[in-house]
C-alpha cells in the first residue's frame, strides 16, 4: 500500500526542518568551540566538548518544539531518550568512520568527505528515525466514562 503524498510530504518537510535544526546546532557549536580553541587558548578538547554540549542542547530544543512538535511529551523521558540516542549515534559515528579510513584507500580514507558522508549517513539512517521514538506523541487517552472499553 502506498503512503499518500501528504503524509509523504509531510515526512520530507520534517526530515528538512530537522536538517535546518542540525544545521544551527552545527553554527552554535562552531560558536562556541572556535573562539575558546583559537582565540581564549582553551584545551582543544574542553572547548570542543563544551560545543558539542551547548549544540546537542540546541539540537535537542529544536528537536522537541520545531522538528516534532512534541511540547506534550514528559521533558524527563524525552532528553533520557535523546541522551541515550546521541551516545549511540557518537560510537556508529566512530564506528563507521573508522570502517571508512580502513576500507578506502590512502586520500580517501583521510578525506575530510569521508567525516561528512559517514556522520550524514549515521544521522538519516539512525539518528533521524530513532529522534521520531524519543518525540512519538503520546497516545490518546482513553474517552471518559470507559466509552473506549
């Protein structure tokens, strides 16, 4: 059974404003990490942790109230649920990039490509789909007066 062009579009329209999110997220870490690294001195590592922090904050804002709408979720569960999704997503980044440098020969397997082909992968193959399981609207209460029994 085909899925109607509405919902078709409307999964494209997600899939989009969820990219836009990423995108920003992207621009704050960068905000954040390169003046601390360049300019501040900052230890490369505690600056880019402190990116990837306040980014993955606002990836996860973005996320709950403009990618799925989903204000009506318990906070609580939603950011354990994402917590738990970006930790997976950072061992399948590290996992596939590092299956890539092995596999592909000499410049390819150092490309600067092959960071954003594997990470782009790992966001619409894992990431993406288990953000919709974090951000599922609740289901209907069941209609007052056990109508629904």
């Amino acid at each position: 059974m085909e899925e109607p062009a509405k919902t078709k579009a409307a999964h494209a329209w997600r899939f989009l404003r969820n990219c836009l999110t990423g995108g920003v997220a992207t621009g704050v870490y960068f905000t954040v990490y390169l003046p601390l690294y360049r300019w501040a001195g900052w230890p490369q590592s505690v600056a880019d942790n402190l990116g990837l922090l306040i980014g993955a904050a606002v990836q996860f804002v973005g996320a709950r109230y403009f990618v799925f709408r989903a204000r009506q979720g318990r906070l609580h569960k939603q950011l354990a649920g994402f917590a738990l999704v970006e930790l997976a997503t950072l061992l399948a980044n590290m996992g596939a990039l590092s299956a890539g440098r092995s596999l592909l020969p000499g410049e390819y397997g150092q490309s600067d490509l092959l960071v954003l082909a594997t990470s782009f992968a790992v966001f619409a193959g894992f990431s993406y789909p288990a953000w919709h399981l974090v951000f599922r609207r609740p289901k209907a209460e069941a209609a007052p007066g056990g109508a629904a029994s």
